[in-house]
C-alpha cells in the first residue's frame, strides 16, 4: 500500500491510518489474518474488542429480539 502524505501540513495522515486499518479488517473479517493465531503479526489490544472475530450478519433482528 502506498498513500503519499505530509507530516508538515498533516495531508493524508490519518487516511493512510483508515486505509490501512480497513485492510487489516476486511483480512480479518475474510480469514486471511487471525489475530487469535500466534505469529500473525497481529493481535487484539483488549478482551472487550474479541467479538470482531464473529463474523458481521447483517440480518434484520426478529420481533422477539427487538429492544423497541
């Protein structure tokens, strides 16, 4: 990945930080990295951030587990 930026007026700096941030994810998400293997070279930062392992449904939630 290249993204040309500037550490003097601050160009693209934290697009280079989403983009590269989204790509991890998409890895994750898709199975290519698993943070939970060692030697991955990545790793979840707090137990709270685990539930990014379970894959996204985006089903819409049934009449009984609606909160409404």
């Amino acid at each position: 990945m290249f993204l040309e930026t500037s550490a003097l007026t601050g160009e693209n700096v934290e697009e280079a930080f989403v983009q590269c941030a989204r790509k991890i994810l998409n890895k994750i998400e898709s199975g290519e990295l698993d943070p939970e293997r060692m030697g991955s070279g990545i790793q979840y930062g707090d137990a709270a951030l685990r539930q990014l392992r379970s894959p996204r449904r985006t089903q819409a939630p049934s009449v009984q587990e609606c909160g409404c």
